[in-house]
C-alpha cells in the first residue's frame, strides 16, 4: 500500500517531519514513515512550482506506483465567512488566470472529498485581491492543486485534497498565517486515521466515484465493499447495485441496507424459538450454538410445526419417528442406480426463491433430526434387504444437507456407518460453503453434491447461499482432498445471456475438479409443481422467478426451445472435458437419448 503525501512548501510539511518517526529517502524532499500500521511516503516540492512538481511526480510513480495520492497545504480564501485556520477538503478543482477572467483548464471532479469541502482554484502565480465575480469560479485558491488533481486523474490514481485557509487572499506576504499548518497535522492525526486503510478494500474508491458520496461515509462505504466481494460481483452486478442506491434508495448506502436487511427479516434472519425435545441428550450443543434463539423444551416437535410465521423462523430439534426413505422419481438421478432421498431436517434457511420447500410443509420451522442412530437403523434395514441393489442415499432434498454440519457432524457419521458398502452410496448435496468440512474420516462411498449456479442467478435467486467464488473454494478444496464429488448445474434458470453464462460456469468448474474425483455431473432447468407455482406466485418478492414458465408434463417448465437449447449447449462443453459418462439430464425427457 503505497500512499504519497504531497506538500508544496517545507513549512507544510514540518509538523510531520517533527512529529513522526521519519525516514529519509531521497535528499531533502522524499521521506517515509509508519502511521496507523500504514506506511506513507512523503514529497516536498520546496515552493518549485507546478512543472517541477509534476516532472517529480512522473518520476516517483514510475519508481513506487502509487496507490492514493493526499494533498496538504495552506491556500487563500475569497469567502470572508470562512475563518483563518479552517480546514476543507476539495471537491472541484479549476486552473484559471483570475486577472484576465481566463478558464486555463478545465474543472475536474474529486472523487475523494469530505463532508466540509468547497471548490479550488488554482493559479498558475500569485494574483491578489479578492473581486466579487472571481467566486465564479471557486472560493479558495492555491498554487498546485489542480495540477496534482489532472496528474491522479491521469494516472487513475485516487486522489485527496486537504487545504487549511492562511489568508484572504490580499497582502499575502504581510497576512499569511503560517501557524495554521499545525491545524491541518492534527486533522490527519485525529480525522483522517482511517484514510490509509480505505486503499485495501478493492472496491472502496469505485463506489466513492460511482455514488459520489463523501469519505465521512466510509463505515457504509466498507460494508458494500465487503458485500460486493463476498458476492464476487461483477461490474455490471455492481452497476446495477449502484444504480439501485441512486434511484431507489436516496444514493445512501445505509438505506439500501437497511431495505435489505426488511427483506431478510422476512426471509428468516430475525430470530425466534429454539425448541428442543426433551427427549434429545445433548442440548447444550444446540443452544450454544443458536445462542440468540430463546429455548423452550418441547414434549413432541409436532406439536408446534404446524403453521408459518410470516415475521421469522423458529428452530427445532427434534427425534424423527417413522419413516426416513423415500424413493425418487424414475428418471431421476445418474443411470444404472435406484435413488432414495433420506429425511434428516425439514426446511432450510437459505430461503432460494424457487425452492419447493417453500409452502411444501404447513410450517417453515427449521427442523434439524438429532437422532441419527435411528436414521441409520432405518437405512440398515433396507440396506439388508437390498444388498444387490446399487443405490445412491440423498441428505438435502429437505434440508440443506451441510447448512449445519459444523454442528451436526453428520458426513463423519454416516461415513463410518457406509464404509463396507460397496455399491451403496450417500450424497450430501448443498449450497453452504464446505471448504472447511471435517473430512477425516470420509469414505469413497460419500459425494458431496455441490449446486452450482451463475452468478446472476445467485444474486437474483439464491441470496442467502454461498458465493459463486465460494462454491468454488468449495470444489477446489474437495478436489484437492480427493473427495468424491457430484456437480449440479440445476436449477438452469432463463434470462438474457444465460447460455453464455452457464457455459462459462461449466469451463470454470472443469478447470478445478479433476475426472478422478467427479462422481457425476447433472444439469437440468427449473420446474416447479403445481403446488409449488401457486406458493411462489403468492410471494411477490419471489414471483419473477417463474416468468417465462409453462405448464408441461405435469410441471412448470420453460419452453421446449429454451430448454433444448441450454441443454444442447452444456451437453456440447459437457461433454469434451469428459472422459467418460458421468453427465446426465435431471428430470427432462427431452434430449435424453
Ligand atoms: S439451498 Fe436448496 S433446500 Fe435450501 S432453499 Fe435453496 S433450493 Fe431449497
């Protein structure tokens, strides 16, 4: 992080060489030293002028490349209503001839300024007075800053303007105070701590210019930063979030927020009950890792999973009782396999806008099952009467089957329990991050299935789940693991540019899982039931999702043409990284030859 401040006289800079530890670096004029855990350098151009400044400037960026440049110093005032002293940061700067009524160059805009900032005009010597129209232009002057503001722009390199007034601008060499410059020492060491540290977030200085908002906002400024890279946001993503602010929410960060954080409200995050059976023996794991849920012991979970709660979510630990398999669909799954979806929980917190979860079960509880011996007893018993049958075990099609696995631990489990079965299989599918699973024990015979989905996708529909960048962390790590794992490109969902995106996603995922570790990959477009179209058509935050859909053999689904072509397309990429036949079509007759 190399951060360059620039004083134009000696003077300016004193405060500094007195009171930090400084480092020579070159003669008399390059300096460095360490503030807030940021290293600075320091330029003074000893009152040579504009054209030396930026001869030296040239020659110092070719050597350090700058990544923030800040601009200290005094300059004149031609509003009498500012006081000698004052401090301002620039926001438009201008070089004119003041004497001769002469724009010299154009204005340029700051991107870096904060709240208390006014307009600069530079001039190219000293011209005193103080005529009225001269606030045309602006209403502080100095000597420099235009030029150090058209060299950052230039060279796109973020730039801050910091001037404390001296002087009005009449009888300068008699007026000037040059004890202000101690003013302007202490507003970097008090106001500006945080100034250094604004260059480490990637994406702080295009939001300031996008949003044109004042550093005094960087809290906000860092949160979206932080937003857009856990997101992995692309410019055009980041567009339209910047448009977003603008338009809808008064160009305030803030705002956007908190209209978002409504949303999540809705969708889950405010806390409610955690309800435990009285039956399940280690509580205390539970509650402590729900810590913010206000506990209640419960006699039997049905009691209370009975109805929604528009405002949020309960959680509920609970033993489950009857049956825990349930055989899928015929044309479900990769070939030469049968397919059982084993109930582990009910319902999930990452709330995807096309999940069939949603209005599935009466209530949208959370319901984790603890007793996993009696999940496993259930499996055993088919397991024993089917010994010949190749079969793969599916934990997710409730339940997000790894949301909770720090907790539950549940792959260590039933990886242990599987481990002499040699055609039974057990997949784990998720949206959750995994790079961090304890796979200690995992056996050959446990998949994790990861979801995959583009990014606009992920934005738009799956907001609460993991990153693209993530999900790829995720595979990176399973991979280097050698564990085995099968890709779900499912739900492929339509929208302007989607076959290029997917196709993308597809190159992007071949290039970090080898053909040892893939167990399979699956794509297939959304389809919804009847049920499911209704639930989410009465939720206008999720209704967008099913533009475009049709009733089609007994689903919802996009057009034929749609569909065949995405699939062609990913069958086509598919099908040239593939050593052999791991690739199959979800739940689509069409194409399935
Ligand atoms: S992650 Fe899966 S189970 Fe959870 S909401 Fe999304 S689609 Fe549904």
């Amino acid at each position: 992080m190399n951060i360059l401040l620039i004083f134009e006289h000696y003077f300016e800079a004193k405060p500094f060489l007195e009171n930090e530890k400084i480092k020579k670096i070159k003669s008399k004029n390059f300096f460095k030293f360490n503030n807030n855990d940021v290293e600075y350098y320091l330029f003074i151009n000893h009152g040579k002028g504009y054209l030396s400044l930026l001869n030296k400037l040239y020659k110092l960026n070719d050597e350090y490349s700058f990544n923030m440049m800040i601009n200290m110093g005094i300059c004149g005032s031609l509003n009498k209503n500012y006081r000698i002293g004052e401090i301002f940061s620039i926001k438009r700067f201008i070089n004119v001839d003041l004497n001769n009524n002469k724009i010299l160059n154009p204005p340029i805009l700051s991107s870096l300024f904060l709240e208390k900032n006014s307009k600069l005009i530079t001039l190219n010597y000293i011209q005193e007075g103080n005529k009225k129209n001269w606030r045309y232009y602006g209403e502080l002057l100095d000597l420099e800053g235009y030029f150090i503001a058209f060299f950052s722009k230039k060279n796109k390199i973020p730039f801050l303007s910091i001037k404390v007034i001296s002087d009005y601008n009449k009888n300068i060499k008699n007026n000037l105070d040059k004890s202000v410059i101690k003013n302007l020492y202490n507003y970097f060491k008090k106001e500006l701590s945080f100034i250094g540290r604004i260059a480490e977030y990637s994406y702080f200085f295009e939001i300031v210019k996008r949003l044109g908002i004042p550093l005094k906002y960087s809290k906000n400024i860092i949160q979206l930063n932080n937003y857009f890279k856990k997101k992995d946001l692309s410019f055009t993503e980041r567009s339209q979030i910047y448009n977003d602010i603008r338009i809808k929410f008064g160009n305030s960060i803030k705002n956007y927020f908190e209209k978002r954080e409504k949303q999540i409200i809705k969708n889950n995050k405010k806390k409610g009950f955690l309800f435990i059976e009285k039956k399940i023996r280690n509580k205390k794991k539970y509650i402590d890792y729900f810590n913010n849920y206000d506990f209640i012991e419960i006699a039997n979970y049905l009691d209370y999973f009975q109805y929604s709660n528009k405002d949020y979510r309960n959680i509920i630990v609970a033993n489950k009782k009857g049956n825990v398999l349930k055989k899928k669909p015929d044309n479900y799954g990769k070939e030469g396999f049968s397919h059982y979806s084993i109930t582990n929980g009910y319902n999930c917190p990452f709330n995807c806008s096309y999940c069939y979860l949603q209005g599935w079960l009466r209530s949208s509880d959370i319901v984790i099952f603890d007793n996993v011996s009696y999940i496993w007893k259930k499996i055993k018993l088919f397991l024993d009467e089917n010994k010949k049958e190749k079969a793969i075990f599916y934990f997710g099609d409730f339940f997000d089957a790894l949301v909770y696995e720090d907790l539950t631990q549940s792959i260590d489990f039933f990886s242990k329990k599987l481990k002499d079965y040699n055609n039974k299989y057990m997949e784990f599918r998720t949206k959750a991050t995994v790079k961090n699973l304890n796979i200690k024990n995992i056996q050959n015979n446990i998949i994790i299935g990861l979801s995959f989905s583009t990014r606009h996708v992920i934005k738009e529909y799956e907001m609460y789940t993991s990153s693209l960048k993530e999900r790829i962390e995720s595979l990176k790590y399973l991979n280097r693991n050698n564990i085995s794992t099968s890709i779900h490109i499912d739900p492929i969902i339509y929208y302007k540019g989607f076959e290029e995106d997917y196709s993308k996603l597809v190159e992007r995922i071949f290039k970090n899982i080898t053909d040892d570790n893939l167990f399979s990959i699956s794509i297939g477009s959304l389809r919804l039931t009847k049920k499911t179209y209704k639930s989410i058509k009465r939720n206008k935050n999720n209704a967008a999702i099913l533009k475009n859909l049709e009733f089609d053999s007994g689903m919802y689904r996009y057009p034929k043409k749609i569909r065949e072509r995405i699939y062609k397309k990913l069958k086509m990429v598919i099908n040239k990284k593939l050593k052999n036949n791991k690739f199959y079509i979800c739940m689509d007759e069409i194409l399935y030859e």
